[in-house]
C-alpha cells in the first residue's frame, strides 16, 4: 500500500478498506492524461513564478520519461498505489527526488481527476465520431450499390409500400449521422477546463487557469471551482449519446436477425461474421447482431448507473464519484466494439436481391398505387380503397399477386381499369413515381446520396 496521506494517520488502512476504495485496478486508463495535465500544471505554475525552471525541466522530463516506459511496457502500473495519481507521482518522486514532491502544489485529486476524465472523454468523443464516419461510409456504399434493389417497406412488420434497399440504409445513415451531432454538441460542454479549481474552492496560489485551459486545448477555464470538481453531466451526456448509438445499432441488428432468418433470406452474412451451432450442423447464427441487440442494454445500465449515482451528491466532491469511470469504460469499449464489428457485417452481407423484389412483389405492396391509378382514372380515393380491398381479397383468395390478374378480373371488380394498370403497378414504377424529398425514386435517392457525400468529406 503506497498512499499520500499517510501524516494524519496512526494505524494501518484495512486490507479490505484499502481495495475497496483504490481505483487504479480501472484508472490506470487515464495515465496518458494525468501526465498531459500534469505538464499543463507545471508549465503553467513555472510561468506564474510559483515553480523555478529547474523544477519545470527535472519535472517535465521526469513525466516524459513514465511516459515513455508505461508505453513500452518498461514501467508497470501496479495496484499497490491507490490511483493513477498517486502513482505518477510517486514514480516521479522516485525518479527526479525533491522536484517530484512540487508537482502537486495548487492542486487536488478532485480537481486533477475532473481533467483526466474531460480529457480522456474529448478524446473518446472525437474516436467515436471516427468509427460512426467508417460505419456511414459502409452504408453510403449500400445506398450506391442499390438504388434500384427492390423491396417491401414494412410497418407494423407487414409489408406496406415498395421500397428499395438504398433508401431503407439511408434511414440508418440518417440515425448515425444524428448521433454523430449530439457527440460534437457533447463535446462542446465538455471542453472546459476544471484544472485549478483545487479540492473546491480554489487555491491560494497565483494560477493562471485560461493558461492552462490553453495549453490542453480547451475553449476556457470552468467558471466555479465547486461545480467543477463535481460535475459529470458532460458524461451522462456522452452515455446518452453512446446509448443513442446503440439503440440504432440495435434496431439495425433486428432487421439483420430478421432478413437472416430462414424465412426471410433477404440476406447472408458472412463466415466471418457467423456462428455455428454445437449440435445443430445446419445452423449459421448471427450472434454478432445479437449480441449487439442485447449490448444496448448494458449500455443504458451504464448510463443508469451514473444518473442514480450523481442524483445524491451534496456539493462539492464526494467519493461516490469514482464510480463513473467503470461504467463510462464499459460504455466506451462496448459502444466501439459494436461499431466496428456492425460496419463489417455489412460490408461483407450478401443481400438476396432476386428474393427481396419477390417479397415486394407477393406481399401486395403495390396496393396503394392501384388504388392511386384509380384515382387518376377520376375515381374518389375512399371508393378506390374499396375496389383495391376487394382485389386483395380476390388474390389471396386466388393465390394471384395483383398484377397477375386479367383484365377481365380487374374489369369485374371496377369498369375504371385499362391496359396501362399493369405498367402503373410494376414495382419500378410503383417506386420511380415516390418522387417527394427523401422518398426512395430513383431521383431523390441520387440526391440524398449526393447530399451524404459531401456531409462525409466535411466531417
Ligand atoms: N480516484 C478518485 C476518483 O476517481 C480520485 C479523486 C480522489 N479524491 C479524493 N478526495 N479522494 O474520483
């Protein structure tokens, strides 16, 4: 046990207390940036006359150096120190002797772990926001490849209206790019730089906080020092965000579930992103997207957790805090695996093009523009929906799609029918006539992919 508050204390820390409440087995994480704050303090106190130059050199290069070791594995961070903080600097003590000792001056953990977390987060946030851009470059790519792939819209998970694959991806591109914004909206909250707000209330040395929030790349300092070391809203926000993500990633992997399941076949995933069975030999499971079906829910458990955490805190810094950095990694690394692994699934899909247009075909997803042809042919909309009843009825009864019916069948139900029905019905053109801003016709498709394209060179 190594722990930097030894002086008040007569008798030795409890085992069980001492593992209970260190942190460093999961906030040894933050190490690369406790020590680019780090440097951001010593540079700052330097410049305020508060260290010398000697003290800056010999510290500057001592944190360089763990730096360097931790990243080649030379220095391991080991769980007899309590946290990451209490580590560095005791390395560096260690290292560069009196020195080390100065690095904390003006400072607090409560303050020193408020930046490793900010940083560590604007960090997360701009990475996230990098494999969101790779997964719409995959679906752009669906949307190109299929602007006339055929198949039926549903709602209600009935088939409704004739749609095609690109515009059914564009929905999802649409939903990631949404998430995309509320990163860049979170990160703007969260680049304020608390550093300098000391344990609550400040310090009593000259600091130059703007300086500081500068040197680390932050818009400015944070205004009040007792909200700075306790806020965590930018990290329910980011959770939020993340659960945003993976409630999309979920709906995405139910209709993957869904079109891979026997009775759909509207696609085949690929060996690589299949299972097998133990006993069942025939069986190619989509476990991928299942597991990211039910990941959302350990996502949102993540975000619950630090809403029930935070709803208690009486100001300023209370340990409960230490609790948000599990469920943030979790997140994280839950959110990023999902991601990856959701954009190479379907890259590499097969989708059963010649089965997805019959589905369209068969489903009676041209109803409406029947009755819509009706309507051309001067017949009221309501009566129309009437006649078109009544033919899906004779269908299903005849085991006939619509378009397979004679003339004379048409003729029987309603005198208003002519050849040119058939052209009207025809998938294409069932399809090419939806012509309104974001609907799937072949020209606001075009335009809706044109648009994507460029929102994906901006990014
Ligand atoms: N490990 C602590 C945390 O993550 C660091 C801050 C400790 N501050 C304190 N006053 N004990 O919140």
């Amino acid at each position: 046990m190594a722990q930097l508050w030894g002086g008040r204390f007569k008798g030795e820390t409890n085992e069980l207390v001492y593992s209970f409440n260190a942190s460093i087995n999961f906030d040894k994480r933050l190490y690369r940036q406790d020590i680019e704050g780090s440097k951001a303090h010593v540079r700052m106190l330097t410049k305020t006359g508060v260290l010398t130059k000697e003290d800056e050199d010999a510290i500057l290069a001592g944190l360089d150096g763990i730096l360097k070791d931790i990243e080649s594995g030379r220095l391991e961070i080991t769980s007899e120190y309590e946290d990451i903080h209490s580590f560095v600097e005791a390395v560096l003590t260690e290292r560069i002797g009196e020195a080390g000792k100065r690095l904390h001056t003006g400072r607090s953990r409560n303050d020193q772990v408020a930046l490793d977390m900010k940083l560590y987060i604007r960090e997360e946030i701009d990475e996230m926001t990098g494999y969101l851009k790779g997964l719409l470059e995959v679906i752009l790519n669906l949307m190109k490849e299929h602007v006339d792939t055929y198949m039926p819209g549903f709602t209600h998970l009935q088939k409704a209206q004739p749609v095609t694959l690109s515009h059914h991806m564009g929905a999802y591109f649409e939903m990631f790019r949404r998430d995309i914004g509320r990163l860049k909206d979170t990160r703007v909250r969260t680049n304020e730089c608390p550093l300098g707000s000391g344990a609550l209330a400040g310090t009593t040395y000259p600091l130059d906080r703007e300086y500081t929030a500068e040197l680390l790349e932050f818009d400015r300092a944070t205004r009040n020092s007792m909200d700075s070391v306790s806020d965590r809203d930018y990290l329910i926000e980011f959770l939020s965000d993340l659960s945003l993500i993976m409630m999309h990633l979920s709906r995405l992997s139910e209709e993957i579930i869904i079109w891979n399941s026997n009775e759909y076949s509207f696609v085949e995933l690929d060996d690589a992103y299949s299972t097998g069975s133990s006993i069942m030999p025939q069986k190619k499971n989509p476990d991928i997207a299942e597991l990211t079906r039910g990941k959302c829910g350990r996502v949102y458990g993540d975000l619950m957790t630090l809403l029930t955490v935070m709803k208690g805190i009486p100001l300023a810094y209370d340990k409960d805090i230490q609790e948000d950095k599990e469920a943030a990694f979790d997140a994280i690394d839950t959110v990023t695996g999902c991601i990856r692994l959701m954009a190479g699934m379907l890259e590499t899909c097969k989708f059963n093009i010649a089965v997805m247009k019959q589905s369209a075909v068969k489903g009676f997803t041209n109803a409406t523009d029947v009755a819509d042809y009706l309507v051309g042919r001067g017949v009221p909309f309501r009566d129309a929906h009437a006649y078109v009843g009544k033919i899906v009825l004779y269908c299903i009864e005849h085991d006939l799609s619509i378009e397979e019916m004679s003339m004379d069948e048409f003729k029987a139900i309603c005198p208003e029918f002519r050849e040119d029905v058939y052209e009207a019905i025809s998938l294409q053109a069932c399809v090419e006539r939806r012509r309104t801003k974001g609907a799937p016709g072949i020209d606001p498709i075009k335009e809706e992919i044109r648009e994507a394209e460029i929102y994906l060179n901006n990014l």
